[in-house]
C-alpha cells in the first residue's frame, strides 16, 4: 500500500516500543529518524582514501534532538551531524550514492545497531505503521537494515523464502511504498555480531563526501 509516512514499532513479548518514522517527498527523496530525542554525533568515518577516522582527526559537532535522515532524489544521503578534516570544512555527514530512481536491486542504505532496552511508548501504532517483532528466544544482538529497491524487485523477494539478509539468524521486514520504490525495515539479529550496542547507532553507507574550506577561507 501506497504511503506518504509511518512510523516504525519495535514489539518484544507484550511490549511494543516506538523507534523511528519515516517520510516520502513528492520527488521521491525519503526522510527518515529516530522518534525520541538523543544527543548526535558523528563517532567515526571508514573512507577508501582517509582509512578509519576517528578523533583527534576527524572533527565533529554535537546536535541535541530527533536523529534525522535525508535520502535525497539527488544520490545525496546525510545525516544530521557536522563533521569534517578541519574546523574551516564542516559539513552534514554526507554520502554520495545513486540517485534514487537509478536503484533497482536491494541496496542496503542504513544499518541501525541497537541497545537491549528502549524507553516506554508514548504511541500507540496505527494500521499505516510498520511493527516489527523480535524472537524473544534469540539472545544475539538486534539491529535493524534499512533497504531500497525497485518494487518488482520487492515483490520477487517478498514471494520467495530468500532472506533480505543473508547472514540473519532470523528476520522481521516491514515495508514502506511509494510510486517506484519499496523501502524496508528488516530487524534481525546478525550471526556475525556478538558485542549489543551500549546505546543506538546509525550507520549510513556508501562513498563518503568532505567538505571543504568556506569560501571566506579559501580566499
């Protein structure tokens, strides 16, 4: 079904907890965040020519709030979160991808790591929501793989028993969708993932844009 927006549920045993919402523009770019409030920053950047990137080197700006997402028609995916090489060149966390209307088979567009625990819903869902429920007998570590693809695509992966990932133990996928595309929520616990996140992480993937100098500086 065809929707401009939902928010995304997360439901362990009797509990059902709120966790993110999400937004389809006219032009097909898709916003997307965390529903409760945090305080984010950018931890660390893996780039092909910088290698692992941390502090002192990578500079970053704090911002209190609802962790936004922008998956821009354009290619242009950014978090909300200022960082860059030096104080002169800061810029919104930035991937440069396809455009939107360019994908057709699944890409993996944000890896969401979460902790045991989340705070107590103040929503209820409603029929347009996505919930996703956890195996409550599996102890390995949840995270939740947020997906874009065309929707014939969507459609042969949702017929078929394949996984939308193949290294999940187990798997619950939700789904959004607009005129083109079918972006899915997939919550699952990885085999290859043993450490739970001690607090939620996003991690946003793809070729990594860096800002430069303003234009007062490069003067």
């Amino acid at each position: 079904m065809r929707r401009k927006s939902c928010k995304v549920f997360i439901r362990r045993g009797e509990d059902t907890v709120e966790f993110m919402w999400a937004t389809v523009s006219d032009d097909g770019s898709v916003m997307l965040g965390l529903l409760a409030d945090a305080q984010q920053e950018v931890e660390f950047v893996v780039d092909a020519v910088h290698d692992d990137v941390r502090k002192p080197k990578l500079i970053t700006e704090k911002t209190v709030g609802r962790p936004k997402i922008s998956f821009h028609a354009t290619g242009k995916y950014k978090l909300d979160g200022r960082m860059g090489l030096e104080w002169n060149a800061l810029d919104r966390a930035t991937i440069e991808g396809p455009p939107l209307a360019e994908i057709s088979e699944p890409r993996r567009m944000l890896e969401v790591l979460l902790p045991r625990s989340f705070p107590a819903s103040r929503l209820t869902p409603t029929p347009v929501d996505i919930v996703l429920t956890a195996d409550e007998g599996n102890q390995l570590p949840l995270r939740c793989t947020i997906s874009c693809m065309a929707k014939s695509e969507a459609a042969r992966i949702f017929g078929s028993e394949v996984p939308f990932v193949d290294t999940s133990a187990w798997e619950c996928t939700g789904a959004l969708e607009n005129d083109t595309h079918v972006w899915t929520w997939t919550l699952r616990a990885s085999r290859n993932d043993q450490l739970v996140a001690d607090k939620v992480m996003m991690i946003l993937i793809g070729p990594v844009k860096w800002g430069g100098p303003t234009r007062e500086d490069a003067r």
